[in-house]
C-alpha cells in the first residue's frame, strides 16, 4: 500500500491508495495534521507501514478534516478540534 502527504488549506493530510469497492485505486484522507508536517511524515513513514486494511479502512470513513493530531509517539496521538 502506498501512502502520501498532501498540503491542503486546512492541513497536512496523510492519504493510502488503496482499492475501493467498485475495483478502482484512488487516494483517501487518513488524518489531519495541521500545520505539524513532521508529526505528518513520522505517521506516514513509521506507523501508517505497521496499520492494518482494516484499520486504514476505518480511518478512512472516520477522517473528519477539521480534527488535527498532535503525535507524540509510535501509536500516540492526541485530537484538536
């Protein structure tokens, strides 16, 4: 699976291109970021390798773009609204 981070007007977005259900790759939003690019790229680079389908499936239909991460660690993350 592969994974990127996207500067969007609202933060830096971690995205998987993973195949829906219709057959097709395409990108989806996993988190939110925020103006914090470092805690971006150590999710994408360290912990997004280690997730699961099916967890990367659930942060897909749980993404809210106005909720940004703070990392503080492997797996160690707190939410802002």
């Amino acid at each position: 699976m592969m994974f990127q981070i996207c500067n969007m007007p609202h933060g830096y977005v971690v995205e998987a291109h993973i195949m829906d259900s219709d057959g097709v790759f395409r990108w989806h939003p996993l988190r939110n970021f925020g103006d914090r690019q470092g805690d971006a790229r150590a999710f994408m680079e360290y912990d997004c390798r280690e997730l699961e389908d099916n967890v990367i499936r659930a942060l897909i239909r749980r993404y809210d773009p106005i909720v940004k991460y703070i990392r503080f660690g492997k797996n160690r993350f707190n939410m802002q609204h």
